[in-house]
C-alpha cells in the first residue's frame, strides 16, 4: 500500500471527522479518474471535503457556486475584449483547474449545466470554435441539495451517468460531531494541509488503479449484477454500459486502496451504492421506499 | 429479387435422399418427373411466379394421375400407389413454403422412405434410409426454430434424436408382438435371380455357375462338419430326349427309406430364387417351412416357386438307404432312352453289359473311362450336334459337370442299370465369423444315381473322376486356369472383407429382415419362456419402455450444463461445505473475505485456517496468485476439519 | 409458509413477482395437431408393415415413433430452466399500445428455439435463445382505459424442435403498465393564474428571447456581441435575452372546463403536456394531489402519474 494515499486519507480524515468511508470512497472515485456528485443538506462539510481532497493531492482548486444566472462562459471561460489591443483575448474560465468544485449544481440552468457535464465527459471545452484543453488530472467534484424543490433544475438521468458516484455525508456521529465542536476551525486546519503527492504521482497511481486485476470470475459477478439491474422490472432503466465500467473502475479503486492488487467481490459491493444509487430509477408503478431500495436488490445476486 | 435460401435445400434434399432408392422401381417417367419438380423449386424462376402456378398445379395432378393409372392400371396398391404418391409429392413441393408445409412434407416424407421397403429391405438400403430419416428429422429441426439454423447444429440435433431414439425403437421391435402368420404375397418382389430349374441341358448349370448370387446359406447345429462335402439336392431328372433331360412327371407315392447313422441338423436361409426347389442335403425327415413337402426321389419343395427369402431347419440323415426295390414301373423310366439318338454311346454301355460285368463294375468302366481317356473339365465346351452324347464322349471330350452327368446316366442306362441324373450344389464356402457356409449358384452342380438292387439310389459322381479337385476344393479349384476369369471370382484380398460383409448381412437377413412370429418367440423363450406370451410381451414392453423414457428423461431433463467451476472455487466450495456442517452457512452474495470475517466471529479458533484458506483462495480466483498456490490451497482444504 | 399447490392449465395461476423458473411443475406438453397426423401415420405405418410382412417397416416405425418421443422431452426441455423477467413497462396514453417485455434468459450452454410469448390472441414474434444469453419477446397490447393495469396471465410456449409437441407454462406476473389519460384533442389556452403562486413576474435573463442590449462585460459570449456596433467603432454592446417566464403556471382541477371526471383528467393531460412544451414553470392541482410549480421530465411524469392514478383506492 501507497503510503502517501495513506497519510492523506489519515489527514483528511482529521478534517472531515467520522467520515473515513465516504472520504475513501472519494479518494477511490478521484483515482478511479471519475467525477463525484455530493447530495446532502448545507452545512455538512461537502465543500470542506472537496478542498482537503485538493490540498492533500496538490491539486489546484476553483470553486463554482452555481446560481440561476449563471452563464457556460462563466464557467469555460470566454474571449475578453481588450481596449489597449482593440482584439479579443480567451480568458479561461474556473473550469481550467485541476479539481472543481461545482457547488449547488441544480441550481443553475440546464445549459449552464451541461457546459461543465460536457467538459467534464470529454476533458476539453470548445469555445468560439477553438477547442482547449483540460488540465491532467481533471475531476469535479459537484454538490446538490437535495431538499430545495422550488426553481431548480434536477440534473437529468442521462447527464447523472457521467457522476462516477454519488455520495452523502450525513450528520457526523455524536463522537465526532464533538470532536468537530471541540476542535479547531476547519478552515486553519484546511491551511495547514500538506500535499502528500505530485500531480505526476497522482497520474501515476490513477494507472496503477487501472492495472488491478479484474478476474474473469469477478466479471462474471459484474455482469450478473448488471444483468440483475437490466432485467427486473423494479427499474426504469438497467444500468448502462458506462454505469458497468464506473462499478468496476470503482472497485479496482477500492481494492487499490485496500492495498490489493485486485479487486474482489466485497470491493464490489462497497463501491455499489455509491456507484449505482443515482442511476437507477423505480420503474413506474413501483414505490422505492428509501435511497438504499436498488442496491437492496442488486446486492442479493449470488456472488458466481 | 429471387433468392436461393437454405429453407428449400431443408426441403428438397431430404426428399432427394428418399426418392433415390425409388427410383430404382419407379417408373422411369415418374422419377424424370420427380427430378423435374425438384430441381424447379430450387430454381429462382420458381419463387418468381410461385402464386401462378396453380392452374398448372392441377393440370400436373391430374394428367400425372392419368399417367400412374394408364402404367400400372390403378391407383393404390405397392406400385400405382406409390407412384401417385411420389407424383402427388413432388407436386406438393412446388407449392410448400412455410413451416406448416414443411411439416407436412416431412412425414409424407417418412411415408415415402417406408414405401422403399416394399421393394427392397437390403442392409445398404435400410441404411441410405436411416441417413435419409436423420436428414428429414434435422431438416423438421431446422425449419422449426425461429431463426435458421445452421446445418451443422441441425443435423447434430437431428442425428441425436435419432440414436436417443435407438434404444426404445430396437426395445419395441423385439418385443412388439408378431403376427403368426403373414397374410403376405400381397407384395411382388423384384424379378428373383435364377436358380436351378427342373431340366438340365448341355451349358445350363455352367451358365448359373457364372453368377455370384448367393443360393443359400447353411448354419450346421454341431461343429466341425465340413460343408463342402455334402451334396445339396435340387430336381432329381429322370427323362432325356436326347438333348435336355427333365423332371419325371409322374407322381409317385413314397417309398421306402431308411435312415443309417447319426443324424445332422441344420438351418438353411435361402434367397429367393423364384424357384420351388429347397436344398436339402441328405435324407431328410424334417424341414419345417410351411408348406414343404418331399417327393419320391428326395426332393424337397416349397409350396410356391420361393420369392422371398426363406428359412427353414432340417433334421437330415447323410447316410441312408432308399427304394431298396424299384416297381417295374420306376425301373422302366430309369432305363428309358430316346430312341435314334447317340448310337455310338448306347453301344459302349451295350458292350460292357454285354461283358457280364455287375452293375457295380459297370460305374467303376465308365468312371475309367473317363478318367482314362483325354477329358477335360471346362466351362467353355464346344457346341454339340445332335447327338451330344456320343459327340462329348468320342469327339470333343470337353464339358462340364452336366456332361458327364449326363452321358454317364446314358451310358449307365444303356447298359441296363438304372440310372437318373440328379442336379443341386455343391461345395461352398465357410464363414469363419458367422460359423456357416456360404452357398452360391456358382456351386451349383450335376451328378448321377445309379440304382443298385438292395442298396437302392446310389450315388456317383462323373465329375469327380476327372477333376476331383472340383468336388475336394470347389469349383475354382476345379477349373483350368484359362476357365477361371468365367467365374466372376472376386481378387483374394477382398476375401475376409466379403466374408464380413456376408455375415453382416446375413445377420440382417436373419433377425431383421426374418423376425417374425417364430423368431420372436424363439428369441423371447431363450430370454425367458414367460416373455412368450402376449401378455408377458406386453408386460415387458410396458416395463422397458418406462425404464428407457426414464433414462431419457433423466438425460435430458437434469438441469442444464452450468459451466464446471474452476479449480479453485471448487475447493472453496468444499471448504464452505464443511463449515455448514457446523452450521456457518455463506450466504449466495456475501463476499469471501465478509465470510470469513464473520466466520472468524463465530469460530475464533478457527481464525488461522480461514484467514489462510481465504486468502489464497481469493488470490487464485481474483488475484495474480500462481498456480502453485493451488496445491497449498489444497493441502489446506484437505486438512480442514472444523 | 405458503403451500404450493399443483399448477394446473385451466387454474388462474398466482400472481407472482418474477423471476420465474420455469421448473417441471410448471409445463405442460401436449401434441400438437400435425403431431397427432403424425400419430395416425404412425399407426398406418404399423398396419402396413404388419400388413405386408415388412419387418423392416416395423423396425422403421417404432424409430419414427421413439423418434417423436425424444422429442417430447426436447420439447420440455427447450422450456424447463429458462427464466423470466418482466421488464417495466412504459406508460403510455390511454389508446395506444403498451410494449409487454418479457426478458427470457436461457442460463444453460445449450440453445433454446422458438419461444413465444402468448396473452389470448396477441403473440410476440418468436426467438431463439443462444446458449447462455437472453432475449427480450415483446407483446403490444392495446391500454383503453388510464390507470394502472395489472396484465392478464401470459404464456410462453414452443414446439420446437420436432413441432410435434407444444410446451408451455401459465404464469401471472406481478406486472403492469400505467396508463396515462388520454389528452384532450382541442388546445385551449391555459386557465388564468388564480393568484396564489408566488408568481410576481419576473424577467430573467435568459437566451430565448432578445429583449436589449446592455454594455459589454468581460466574460460575454463573442456570439452576442453586437458586432455591428462594433462596426462602427462604437464600444461593444452585449445583446440581453430574456426567458420567456411569466407567473408560474397553475393547472387546476376546477379550471377545467369539462365537468365528467374523464374529461377533466383528459383536459389537465393536454395542459400538462402543453405547459412542459411551452417551457413555463407550472404545478398541478387535482383533488388529492398538489404538485409544487416545476419543470423538466420527471416534473411532467410525476404529473401525468398523478392524473393516471386520480381516484385510485
């Protein structure tokens, strides 16, 4: 095991108090070279999580907070009209940083949306015809609140797919809801953080991620566990091939930070709710109970 | 756009398979027509204008219904209504298209491939057909799912329908019950080959000694008899006009017979030859074929001129004595001879009855005589003029066997000892596979009795005095070399091949095409005596046929093949297994290492091997572990006791 | 625990969740009618041999025969292991037809041929399944009335692959399609805001409508600048677009002019579908229900929901 991953989970861990899983699981979505979709009321260190997360890795960060009139170029960027030279200058927007934080994302417009959910598919932004683009390594980290019903725009379930996972912190339990009382600011820890790794060895251990095995009997478990989401008529939809590829990234990543150098079906399954809850949608005429209702059932497939 | 799809060739091949055995009895009009038809549906032009056809349809049946009924003068029956039947399906063809017709055709199909045996039950035959029967079956396969299949997985399909068939179809056909008695002849079989006929003339036997065909066949219930010495009896000849010599027409009422020794059992199996006569060899008491019946000079026949193959057993006696007093009556027709004819021989015969010599020493002349003198045993003799006798003792002294049966009963006769010729076979060839003798018309052979006061018909054989190794060896032996390419004899090296092949069909011809009522219940009394009955036949054909469905079903109808797991899920599985018996039970979609976990919880003691067991097991089955770790794996698993 | 009970054809079967597996218990196999012309060939077949003595002609046709029962068991077996998964169903508007997608997976290496899903008279297209792999069949069925309709037992039967026999199974699946009402066919303008949103109307900048031009800020699409403007050697111009956003729409109930209850859910549908056209921000209100002002598909699906469901116990 990589002793820099490591250390930053330990440090994060120091901020984000009582949150080890959900901060792993963070880390496993970044290494797994995805996006991550946060859902939870204000105030539960989604933001905070999202800095330590860039500080510890050396990542630079640029904060987005969505609002309604918020416009694609004020994310990408746009060409400045300079008096002096009398031309226009592409100033590039908040996107052009090494993690983003994108924070009340349902907040803005669906195109101001789908600006950030293009470039973050395709790791380049287009504008004025001129195609620029991102920085290596790239991952957004985004935020919703899931309570405000009234002038938001839901993301939609096709752009929901390119979320590698979506996670919820939750209230701190009372230990650590104490210690977090008891404590320091976050914000002068957040300060005091130390990047444990370059963006080159961050490059480096995204590769490794890749290159943990996946067994032929593990993808026999994948594929079952897909096919189980396809073909039950509790989902709208099955998952798709993309939703297949982010389970097993997902895992290789778990299991990387486990220390393996390969995954098996317990990585899966801890990977699963994260990886899957956002994808799937009750077929109508179906009642979902709670958020843990489809990875109830795609859990109870026999491990082959 | 006219296409050439595989549906059809599922269509037209198997037919094609079905009716080429046909064709051989078809008449040569409805086979074209067949062939016609057959290649028309595979032909674009034919779906081009499918629909239009139908007008022409109707005119085909019925001018192909006039046609069947102008060749064979009706409509039904073996022959016209086979023929309407290969008409009518061919016409079928050129309008079937989707499933339901192809179902259709294939059972007319099966139909079709049944009317072939009405004229042709042979071993090849029967098996061109079974392929036929796979191919219709995998094309009914092929055409029943939805999407085409690919050939190959249809014949396999089709193939393993048939041999899982096997089992219940042989099952049944043993023990189905027969009739006890044919109603038969309703069938008429092919022209039959030739055989031994009631006269003899100079070039007769030697022209049924060119043909290969089997005459019949002989299974001698004890071993060691040596077949080639037997002569097999066919018309016995009384009456010569100077140029053939024919049966006596005269009934005569039994007479006296003795048998002498130990008596010899056999069975003889003969082809049909469309002739009455049965060989039998010997003095028979005994032949239990329905219908046969003996005459004065020990001549068996069966009911009817033999058109299908027969069977029958024989309780014979090699040494006998027979009509130790001949009636005035018989000795005037044993000395009878035409008159004006062969002077020259009558006065040879005259010469030596005239030298007082007893009709023993008569025989013993006239075998010197030829023996003696230059003659040679051929099958090319010369033509003889009108007197044969003398013309084959004096001039050319070249023949065959019925020469010098022939001239010796003249000279016999004229001589004033009774005399006849008798004609049948002899020789053969032994089976070592099958332990019977094989019999053919090549064997065939011509011999003469003399009677002796006392002793009765005796028998001597002309033959023999000039080429003995005719009657030691057979007739290839016999020959001179130059004879032997008249023969038909088949290269040496195929021999053991021929033999094998004979047994084979012999085989067929025993207890396939020959099961019928007294076969069964001669196989079933060997099995058990209570098989015999219907009741018992019915009995056990509900109980095999139970146990066979049974065995199928279980075949079939277990749960389908799961891919085998791998090595080391095996072991695990095992390992897993034994930690139920002590009540940890994995559940289907916990993960090893959560398993173990909890195990651990459970079984603290425990928590070495399962922490090991575990972690090579998921290293094998997830990991990069070499294989090498199986075997410790292993080792763990085996010592495993929980 | 509940006792299971022989599944016999003419008993209404259980309504049962899926997946089915499809075991012994639940097939049936009878021949089908070319299967008993084959029978009575059979039966000719025996009389001739017997008939003419052909002793090969029985041999023949007891092979014809064992033949035909091979493939009963094949028959059985094409169907036996297979399971079943009804897939969702998509609403649809009263009238039109819902696709019924049944997922039949085949989890053995052999091949499976020729299934069909049955409901009476409607008959998905027929499939073979390769070994190990699925197929979806797909029965359309004609959804007159709104609601939620629980679908009548299907069954799924072949004859494959001798034709002779048909296997099939009964199954009642706990499945079903909502059917939304069925809009209106005449447009009518939206019923006037009856003043209780929150609707004080507002411009919003947007991009559907150009409203005015304002001086340009850094930051501004090149696409709206004025470049006429700039042309001139004036100072750019950024063009304003506005949203067209008025009050937020409320759909009512009581604002519907029609009175039968049908009708009105017909009416609210058509509005429903309109508003979401017309990009407005809109909420219902029926008796019951009341769908807070939004947009966006799952904003209308929960709509159209609500009105299908109306009046459901």
């Amino acid at each position: 095991m990589n002793t820099s991953i490591t250390s930053a989970i330990g440090q994060i861990n120091h901020i984000i108090l009582g949150k080890d899983r959900q901060v792993r699981l963070a880390l496993a979505c970044l290494l797994a070279q995805g996006h991550l979709l946060i859902e939870d009321i204000p105030g539960v260190g989604k933001t905070t999580l999202a800095h330590a997360l860039a500080r510890v890795l050396g990542l630079d960060y640029q904060r987005i907070q969505f609002t309604s009139d918020l416009l694609p170029a004020d994310i990408l960027g746009a060409a400045v009209f300079e008096r002096e030279s009398g031309a226009f200058r592409f100033l590039p927007g908040p996107i052009f940083a090494q993690l983003i934080l994108a924070d009340e994302i349902n907040r803005a417009s669906p195109k101001a949306q789908s600006a950030l959910l293009e470039a973050m598919e395709e790791g380049q932004v287009s504008i004025e015809g001129e195609t620029r683009p991102l920085p290596s390594p790239f991952f957004v980290i985004a935020t919703q609140n899931p309570i405000d019903q009234v002038g938001v725009f839901p993301l939609p379930e096709s752009q929901l797919d390119r979320f590698m996972m979506r996670l919820r912190l939750g209230y701190p339990n009372p230990a650590a809801e104490r210690d977090l009382l008891a404590g320091q600011d976050r914000r002068e820890l957040l300060a005091n953080l130390q990047p444990v790794l370059t963006p080159a060895e961050l490059a480096e251990q995204q590769r490794q991620v890749r290159n943990v095995r996946v067994s032929d009997a593990l993808l026999d478990y994948l594929q079952a566990i897909i096919g189980a989401s396809r073909q039950n008529a509790s989902f709208m939809e099955g998952l798709s091939p993309r939703g297949g590829l982010a389970l097993k990234h997902a895992a290789q990543a778990w299991a990387y930070l486990a220390g393996r150098d390969f995954a098996q079906p317990e990585d899966l399954q801890v990977v699963l709710p994260g990886v899957v809850s956002h994808r799937l949608r009750p077929a109508p005429g179906i009642t979902a109970g709670d958020e843990a209702w489809a990875v109830r059932i795609l859990l109870q497939v026999p491990i082959p | 756009m006219a296409k050439f799809e595989p549906g059809t060739l599922w269509l037209v091949g198997p037919l094609l398979l079905a009716l080429l055995p046909q064709t051989l009895f078809l008449p040569v009009w409805i086979s074209a027509a067949a062939a016609l038809g057959m290649v028309w549906r595979i032909s674009p032009v034919w779906r081009k204008n499918a629909s239009s056809q139908r007008l022409l349809r109707l005119v085909l049946a019925l001018s192909g219904t006039l046609g069947v009924f102008i060749e064979h003068h009706t409509l039904f029956g073996p022959q016209g209504g086979v023929s309407l039947l290969v008409l009518m399906t061919v016409l079928k063809l050129l309008e079937s298209e989707g499933r339901r017709d192809h179902l259709v055709m294939t059972l007319v199909g099966y139909f079709l491939l049944m009317t072939t045996f009405i004229h042709d039950q042979r071993l090849l035959t029967a098996l061109w057909l079974a392929v036929a029967a796979t191919v219709f079956t995998a094309s009914l396969v092929a055409t029943q799912s939805s999407a085409p299949l690919p050939w190959r997985t249809a014949l396999k399909l089709g193939g393993s329908l048939i041999l899982q068939a096997l089992p219940l179809a042989l099952l049944l056909f043993v023990l189905f019950p027969r009739l006890h008695s044919p109603i038969g002849g309703l069938i008429q079989t092919r022209q039959a080959q030739t055989g031994l006929s009631d006269s003899m003339s100079p070039g007769s036997v030697s022209q049924l000694i060119r043909s290969d065909a089997i005459a019949f066949r002989a299974d001698f219930a004890s071993a060691g008899i040596d077949g080639r010495a037997l002569y097999w009896r066919g018309p016995v000849l009384w009456q010569y006009d100077g140029q053939t010599w024919h049966r006596t027409g005269t009934a005569v009422e039994k007479v006296a017979a003795e048998p002498l020794g130990q008596p010899l059992n056999y069975t003889i199996t003969l082809e049909a030859d469309n002739q009455p006569w049965l060989p039998v060899a010997g003095l028979a008491t005994h032949v239990n074929l329905p219908g046969a019946h003996e005459t004065a000079d020990l001549e068996w026949l069966a009911a009817r001129p033999v058109q299908e193959r027969q069977r029958y057993e024989v309780q014979a006696w090699l040494d006998y004595r027979i009509e130790p007093t001949l009636s005035p009556a018989r000795r005037a027709l044993a000395l009878d001879l035409p008159r004006g004819f062969n002077p020259g021989a009558i006065a040879l015969g005259r010469r030596w009855a005239g030298e007082g010599r007893s009709p023993q020493a008569i025989a013993e002349a006239a075998l010197a005589y030829f023996r003696e003198q230059p003659f040679h045993y051929t099958l090319n003799p010369p033509t003889l003029g009108a007197n044969a006798v003398d013309d084959f003792l004096f001039a050319s002294r070249r023949g065959f066997c019925e020469h010098y049966a022939g001239a010796f009963t003249v000279l016999m006769r004229a001589a004033g000892v009774p005399a006849r010729v008798v004609t049948g076979y002899q020789g053969g060839e032994y089976n070592p596979i099958g332990k019977y003798w094989i019999v053919r018309q090549r064997d065939a052979h011509a011999w003469a009795e003399i009677w002796l006061a006392n002793q009765g018909w005796v028998r001597v054989d002309p033959t023999a005095a000039v080429a003995p190794n005719r009657i030691e060896l057979g007739i290839e032996a016999g020959l001179p070399d130059t004879d032997k390419s008249l023969l038909n004899l088949p290269a040496a090296w195929l021999q053991p091949l021929r033999l094998t092949w004979d047994f084979v069909n012999n085989g067929w011809n025993q207890w396939v095409l020959g099961y019928d009522f007294e076969r069964q219940q001669r196989l079933l009394n060997v099995l058990s005596p209570s098989l015999t009955s219907l009741r018992g036949m019915l009995w056990s054909l509900l109980a095999g046929a139970a146990i066979l469905l049974g065995g199928l079903s279980l075949l079939l109808l277990h749960p389908g093949q799961q891919p085998k797991p791998d090595r080391p899920a095996r072991l695990y599985a095992r390992f897993l297994h034994r930690l139920a018996r002590t009540g940890l039970h994995k559940g289907p979609a916990e993960g090893p290492s959560d398993f173990a976990r909890r195990a651990i919880r459970h079984r603290p003691q425990l928590a070495r091997e399962i922490e090991a067991i575990t972690s090579l097991y998921a290293g094998l089955r997830y990991g990069h572990a070499p294989q090498a770790q199986l075997a410790e794996l292993q080792r763990l698993i085996r010592n495993f006791r929980p | 625990m509940k006792t299971r009970r022989l599944n016999l054809p003419w008993r209404p079967p259980d309504i049962e969740a899926g997946p089915i597996r499809l075991t012994s218990r639940r097939l049936y196999i009878l021949p089908t009618r070319i299967g008993l012309v084959f029978a009575a060939l059979l039966f000719g077949l025996l009389l001739a041999s017997s008939n003419y003595a052909i002793s090969l002609g029985y041999l023949f046709t007891f092979l014809l025969a064992s033949v035909g029962m091979a493939g009963l068991f094949h028959t059985q077996r094409n169907l036996l292991g297979i399971v079943l998964r009804p897939l969702p169903v998509a609403p649809v508007f009263a009238g039109e037809a819902a696709r019924f997608k049944l997922c039949v997976d085949n989890p053995d290496t052999r091949m499976r041929g020729a299934l069909i899903l049955k409901q009476g008279r409607h008959a998905s297209a027929e499939a073979d399944i390769p070994g190990r792999s699925s197929v979806e069949l797909e029965i359309t069925l004609t959804q007159p009335r709104r609601g939620y309709h629980h679908a009548a037992p299907f069954n799924l039967a072949s004859t494959w692959p001798l034709g002779l026999f048909r296997c099939w199974s009964v199954f009642a699946l706990d499945w079903g399609v909502l059917v939304y009402p069925r809009p209106a066919p005449d447009p009518l303008p939206f019923p006037a805001s009856t003043g209780t949103g929150q609707g004080k109307a507002r411009e919003q900048a947007g991009e559907d409508e150009f409203s005015s031009l304002r001086s340009y800020r850094p930051g501004d699409s090149l696409n709206r600048i004025a470049w006429k403007n700039v042309a001139r050697g004036q100072p750019p111009l950024t063009k304003q677009f506005a949203d067209r956003q008025g009050e937020t729409l409320w759909l009512d109930w009581d604002a519907a002019p029609e009175q039968e209850t049908e009708a009105r859910l017909s009416r609210l549908a058509r509005w429903v579908l309109d508003a979401e056209r017309s990009g407005q921000i809109w909420g219902l209100r029926i008796p019951g229900k009341t769908l807070p002002p939004g947009r966006g598909d799952p904003h209308l699906k929960q709509a159209l929901d609500a009105l299908a469901r109306h009046g459901e116990i």
